[in-house]
C-alpha cells in the first residue's frame, strides 16, 4: 500500500523515487497530480493543499524543484542560476505579496549594458546611450525624443519584432542593438517573429539605466530554491523528483491532474511540434573579484555566438575573491524554454489549446503548457487565476 509515510519525501533532496509496483495500489491515493515544479506547478501545489485542502503529488522530471528557475551553489560555493538569469519584477502587489509570503527579499535593480564595438552601453536604448554611440550631449527628454523621431522609420501597421524597433528608434540602432541578437536568440530574423518580442524592451529618452520600470523589483534573500521549498512544504504536499509523467501517471492514481510541461508533448505531438527555442549554458568561475561592472553584458553582435554574460555576484550581493558567470547559447534542439511568438506557431498551438478544453479531469498551466512567454510573476498570477477559477469557488468548481 501507497502509505503516507512511504511517500513523504525530504524537499531538497534529488532522489530518484521508487515508483511502487501498481498491483500493491488501492485506489486513487492523491487528489491532485500536479506535473512541474516550477512556478505554475509549486503555486497550483501550494494553493491546493493549503486552500483547498486536497492530497497533491508533485512530480518533475528533474531531479530539483524551481523549474527553469532554479538556482544553486557551485564549486566555488557562489549562488548560480542553473538556467540562466532570473530577475523578478512585477507591477502586481498580489504576485508580490503571494511570494512575499515565502520568502525575504533582497532589493535589487537590474541593470543591462550592450557591448558595442570597444564600449559598453546602456540597453534599453536611453539618452545615455545615444550621447555615447553619437558623441552628443542631449540633456532633456525632448532633445532626445527629435534626435530618435529624426532617425525612426514610420512603419503603418507594426506587426513584426523589427516593425517595432525601427518604427521607434531607425535603421541603425536597430542593426546595433536588436537584429544580430534576435537572430541569434531565436534562429529568425526579427522580420518572422511577432512584435510582442522585441516590445519586451522599452526605448527611453530619459537616463533611467534600470533594464525594468516595475513597481516591485527584487531578488528572493536565501535564492529562488529556497523559496520553492518552502512553498512545497506542506503535509499535504509530496514530492516525487527525477521522475517523468509518463513513468508517474499510472503508478500513483490520481482524480485530477495539473499539467505544467509542454502541451504539445501531452498530447504525443499529435498535430506535429510545437517550436520552443533552447538554451545550451556555458558556467564558469573566473579567478578575478569581477568581470564586469553590471549582471548582464549583452552581445548584439552576430559574430559572438553567445547572446549575453551573466555575473552573478551582481544580483546576489555575495562577497567571494573570485566570480562565476554563465554564458548562453542559443539552439534549436534541448530542453523547451522559450515558446516562439509568430501567427503560424500560435495557430498550432490553438489547435492543442481545444484539445486541452475537451480534456477532462486536467487543468493546463504554465509558459509551457499555454505556450506563452510569460515572465515568472505572469505565471505566478495565471496560476493563482487558474488556482481561484477552477478549484477554489464551489459553485465553478469543476474539479474535486
Ligand atoms: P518551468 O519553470 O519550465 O517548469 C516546468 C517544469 O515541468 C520543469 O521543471 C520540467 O522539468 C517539468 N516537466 C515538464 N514536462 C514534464 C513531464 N512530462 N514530466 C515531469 N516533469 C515535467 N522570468 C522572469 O520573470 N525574469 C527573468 O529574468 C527571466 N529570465 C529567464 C531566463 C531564461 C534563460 C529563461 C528560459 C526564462 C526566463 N524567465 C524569466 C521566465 C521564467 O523562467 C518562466 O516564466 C517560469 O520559469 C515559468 O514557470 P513554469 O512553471 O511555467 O515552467
Ligand atoms: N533583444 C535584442 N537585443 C537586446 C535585448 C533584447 O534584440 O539587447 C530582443 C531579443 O529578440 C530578445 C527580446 O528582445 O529575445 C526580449 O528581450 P529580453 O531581455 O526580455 O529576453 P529574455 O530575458 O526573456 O531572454
């Protein structure tokens, strides 16, 4: 028998756990099967247990909780992020004071240089940055905003990532800042990916050299993994890591599941794959104090074949003689990280969304399984919107 005790598994501890024999089970053990760990998972998890009461079975194929947003100690003992750099911000006091709830908070701004030729420079585009390329000395806003308005190239309708960019800045800071590196970050041009990409970064007349304008801006005090363990723990709450879906499903029997990871692979690709770009990281610690003098150096440059130098001393605030970075290269095949904004791409996905809707017993959440490149406080706030809107009021509850 499937004992509670049996199945209490230590947070924090990668293990491979047993998957019991199926004849030894007697009936449904877990209310909820939740598939991910990460942000949509650990959220829906927490609620469900802590809200709703119910039984929750976690399950990731990784063998850490935190999703994409993992971070842990290297060799060297600096704090590193796994996959890449993940800076919180939101607008939203409810995501804010949700997470606030599991962890302190270190203040943190980020900030963005674009290594340009023999200089680095602010990215976002600000009037610093145009003095610098352009050896001027605007000093007001409005000096700025004619210097971009002379340079901008009117575009009637902006549909795509470079509509966007030359529609507000021209031509040639578009090639500085903004083609080389979306080429690189996702394989197409700006031309094939929707606006929504490149809108992501704002252009400034003023000199604000922070890379986000949110109201809340910080880093989690003890790391990103340590908050998710503390969201996990919970009696309700086991944690099953190392193990995939397709191993889980039928050995720990569940009424309801929670899918977080791809939805086209939910559905065997069914109606083909769905494109997501990955990311191979290159970590390393260097025997210097510092490399640089922010977190993240872009690298618009198509001639590097990383797009961007993250240090990350910078957000954690940690002393250490020496200092780890991680280096990111794009590629098309590996794990699913970003799903790709472009009309053909969310049509695909369109068709497994009604698929989903058909699909009883299962709630899809996630960057992955709603395919959308959402930051991490978004999935926060769809989760807890999907959480109150499917579980939490009884006369909508669809679920047990
Ligand atoms: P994920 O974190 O991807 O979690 C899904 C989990 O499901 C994974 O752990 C996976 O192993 C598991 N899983 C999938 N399929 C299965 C299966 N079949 N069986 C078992 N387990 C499965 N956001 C910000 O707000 N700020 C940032 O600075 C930022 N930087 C980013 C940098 C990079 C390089 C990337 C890739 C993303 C960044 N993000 C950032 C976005 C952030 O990572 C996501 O918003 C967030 O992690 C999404 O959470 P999720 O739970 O939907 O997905
Ligand atoms: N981008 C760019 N140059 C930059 C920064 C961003 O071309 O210096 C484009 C690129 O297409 C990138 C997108 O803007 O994928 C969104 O940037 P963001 O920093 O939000 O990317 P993320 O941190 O999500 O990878």
């Amino acid at each position: 028998e499937l004992s509670r005790e049996h199945a209490v598994h230590p947070i924090g501890a990668p293990t491979v756990w047993p998957v019991p024999p199926r004849s030894t089970l007697q009936g449904p053990a877990y209310d909820v099967m939740v598939v991910g760990a990460g942000f949509a998972g650990a959220v829906m998890a927490e609620r469900l247990a802590s809200q709703a009461g119910k039984r929750v079975l976690v399950v990731d194929r990784r063998p850490h909780v935190a999703g994409n947003a993992y971070d842990c100690r290297d060799a060297a003992g600096l704090l590193i992020h796994q996959y890449g750099p993940h800076i919180f911000h939101t607008n939203s006091a409810d995501v804010f004071d949700y997470l606030s709830r599991f962890t302190e908070w270190r203040p943190y701004e980020h900030r963005v240089l674009a290594s340009v030729g023999d200089r680095l420079v602010p990215i976002p585009i600000n009037r610093t940055t145009i003095n610098a390329l352009y050896g001027l000395s605007l000093d007001t806003d409005e000096a700025a905003a004619a210097f971009l308005a002379s340079r901008a190239e009117p575009v009637s309708v902006v549909r795509t990532s470079e509509d966007v960019v030359i529609s507000a800045v021209g031509r040639e800071l578009y090639e500085t800042f903004f083609r080389g590196y979306t080429r690189k970050q996702w394989g197409l041009d700006p031309s094939e990916l929707d606006k929504s990409v490149t809108s992501r970064v704002p252009t400034r007349t003023n000199t604000d050299p922070r890379y986000f304008s949110d109201k809340f801006q910080a880093m989690p005090a003890e790391g990103y993994t340590r908050m998710f363990e503390r969201m996990l723990d919970h009696p309700n709450i086991d944690l099953l890591l190392g193990t995939d879906y397709a191993e889980a499903r039928a050995a720990y029997p569940h009424r309801h599941l929670v899918f977080t990871g791809p939805i086209d692979e939910y559905f065997g690709h069914r109606y083909g794959k769905l494109p997501y770009r990955s990311l191979r990281f290159e970590h390393e610690t260097l025997a210097q104090e510092w490399l640089q003098p922010v977190a993240v150096v872009n690298y618009p440059d198509e001639a590097v074949p990383y797009t961007r130098i993250t240090e990350y001393k910078h957000l954690t605030g940690e002393p250490h003689p020496r200092t780890s970075i991680t280096r990111e290269y794009p590629q098309a095949e590996g794990d699913p990280y970003y799903p790709v904004p472009r009309e053909e791409n969310q049509a695909l996905f369109k068709r497994y969304e009604a698929l989903a809707r058909e699909e009883s017993g299962v709630t899809f959440v996630g960057r992955l399984a709603t395919y959308r490149y959402y930051n991490m406080d978004q999935i926060v706030g769809q989760a807890l919107a999907t959480f109150r809107k499917t579980f939490a009021a009884p006369d909508r509850a669809v679920a047990p």
